[in-house]
C-alpha cells in the first residue's frame, strides 16, 4: 500500500495516502480546529447575551413569568430553538421572539441542555414559550 509523508512541517511519520497527518498530528490539528473553531462561535454568543436588546427581552420574560414549569424561581431564559439551529443565528428575529424563550430553573436548564446535546425529541414542558397577553 503506498504511503506518503504526514503534512505536519518537521514530522517524517509514513501514513496512508488516504489521512493527511499521523495519528499524534491529526489530534493536534482537530484540537485546534476545534479549539478556533468554538472561541469565534463563543464571541459571537457573548456579544449577544451582553447586548442592550437581549437584556431587555431578558427582563420582560422574567416578568412575565418569574417561575419554571417546576414552580422554582426562574434564573435563565432559554431559547427553545437554540441559537445555533436558527437560519440567521444571533441575527435571527426568533433570538428575540417571546414565542422561543422560555423561563428555566438552573437545573431543568441544564437538563435541557443535555435533551438537546443527545439529540433527542424535547418533553412538551420544554416546547412552550412565553406568552404575551397584552392588558387592555
């Protein structure tokens, strides 16, 4: 099987024509990768919970309702549909939408969290926005 020379500068380590480093570069580059690739989103994302805009919609939520679905005292509002699976991301106007935040407890927060990261189907208590009833 032909093999080619790793593409980290300085290694000499034979490898596969099919890979592009050898075993102890390909870590080290998707680390980096990775690494690059998680500070951008993490700024893009900073930006926007520190936003003028976002603390305002922050606020009006937790008026209208301070308490989780659990009865405990709401501390994070959450984006239902999260950020990243917007179209438009942080620009997306459901970032701001009433009808995608919700008021969470820290603990169901982070279980929500977890929903999310396994990929699987949120519980309906989840699924449910804030709801804006305007007082005539």
């Amino acid at each position: 099987m032909p093999k080619k020379i790793c593409n980290q500068l300085g290694c000499n380590t034979l490898i596969p024509m099919s890979e592009r480093y050898c075993p102890a570069h390909k870590r080290e580059v998707k680390f980096k990768r990775n690494k690059e690739y998680n500070q951008r989103h993490s700024d893009e994302f900073r930006a926007f919970y520190s936003q003028h805009r976002w603390r305002e919609t922050r606020k009006l939520v937790m008026q209208l309702n301070p308490l989780c679905f659990c009865g405990e005292k709401a501390t994070v509002v959450d984006h239902i549909k999260e950020l990243r699976q917007l179209p438009f991301g942080v620009n997306d106007p459901l970032a701001y939408d009433l009808s995608n935040l919700k008021p969470l407890c820290e603990h169901h927060h982070r279980l929500k969290t977890e929903i999310v990261k396994r990929g699987e189907e949120l519980p309906p208590e989840y699924r449910q926005g804030t709801s804006y009833e305007p007082k005539l």
